[in-house]
C-alpha cells in the first residue's frame, strides 16, 4: 500500500508532532504539528503552484493530525473530490507517521482573494469529502463522508470530525510560502474536546496554552 506510485508524494515526515498536556481537563487533546520539509518536498515533486501546493500541504498535515490520534497499524485516507480546478485532492497517512498524497492539477493557481491570500477554497471547490480508516484486523474499513464545507481543508476536516465522529473539534492548517513561491514553513494543530460544553476558564486556559506552545 506504500509503495510509490505515480501522481504521489511519498514523504518520511520530519515532522515534530507534539501533545500538549492540559491539565486543567483530562478530556481535551490538543496535538500541534510542525512539517515545513513535507509540504516543501511535496511541492517539489509536483512541481506544484502556491495554492495546489498550499492546499496539498494543509491536507497532508491534517491527514497526519487524524492518523497520530490512532493506533499505529491504522491508516487514514481523506480524499476532497471537489468541482474546483484543482480536481481531486487525496492523501493517506499511518500511525507511524508515513504520508502520501497527491492532487489533480499541480499547477492549479487561481487569482488570490481579495485580502491578498491563496484562495484554496476555491480551488477545491465544491463536492464531497471522503474519510476512510483502515486497521489490518479491520474486516472492512470505516468510511464517513460529508459535503465540503468551505475548500480550506481545515475547517473541512474540524467539519467531518463533529459531524460523522460525532468529536468537537477546532483544527488550524497553514501554509507560508517565499518570495520565489517556494513553501517557507508548514504548520497547525488539533484539538479535541470530549464532551459538549467547555465552562469559560478552561476555554480561556486552552487559548492561552495554545498561544504559549504555537
């Protein structure tokens, strides 16, 4: 299942991927993730645009924060089949850290919004987004799907999360490019909370916490 093929990015991620402990409630996860060498090696094989590149590299990220949750053996595979020029935009990650993934048109690039910033969600576009996770003692994988909500893959995936796994989520996926359009840094987090309502204090503890370790 891992081995390279063609259209795919197949990275062994230096990627720091760190749990932040909250000990002021035992039932939220908070994971962040620093993976600027995948994103840019990734845009380097394509020979991808700014907003393909940026798009592939939130999902790259976000596909690694849903498979570092899980059991090592399991892989998750999140596919955005969308209408936008971008076409079809899948990735798979393991518990080990492994990912691929690949996007439709590399050099998808359309004009940047009117705030000066990719417009990802345009490239996407419209459709559906497709979660599969897979155990190898699995007899079959489990599959959610849901329409994508905006394009700019993060809030597609915080989207999927409380609606098919039923988990309130909050997950942030950026991508910084150079001068030369090269990819300059990658970056984000996750987090999870367990139950239905946060009281204020322990909202206020986890922004603060967030802002000190990110």
């Amino acid at each position: 299942m891992w081995q390279l093929g063609e259209g795919w990015c197949d990275c062994f991620p230096r990627t720091h991927l760190l749990r932040l402990p909250l000990c002021c409630c035992p039932l939220v996860s908070v994971l962040s993730i620093v993976a600027t060498d995948v994103v840019q090696e990734a845009q380097r094989r394509h020979k991808a645009a700014p907003t393909a590149a940026a798009a592939l590299g939130r999902a790259l990220m976000g596909t690694l924060l849903l498979g570092a949750l899980k059991d090592e053996a399991e892989t998750v595979q999140v596919t955005f089949l969308g209408r936008g020029p971008l076409g079809q935009m899948t990735t798979i990650a393991s518990g080990l850290g492994f990912v691929k993934g690949f996007v439709g048109d590399p050099l998808c690039n359309p004009p940047l919004k009117p705030n000066g910033k990719l417009d990802v969600g345009a490239a996407v576009g419209p459709g559906i987004l497709t979660v599969v996770r897979n155990h190898r003692n699995w007899k079959q994988p489990y599959t959610g799907t849901v329409p994508i909500y905006s394009g700019e893959v993060a809030e597609d995936i915080a989207h999927y999360l409380a609606d098919s796994e039923q988990i309130n989520t909050a997950m942030g996926l950026g991508v910084t490019f150079g001068k030369d359009s090269v990819v300059k840094s990658a970056h984000g987090y996750l987090v999870q909370v367990f139950f239905m309502l946060l009281s204020k204090r322990i909202s206020t503890d986890i922004r603060i916490q967030l802002v000190c370790h990110l």
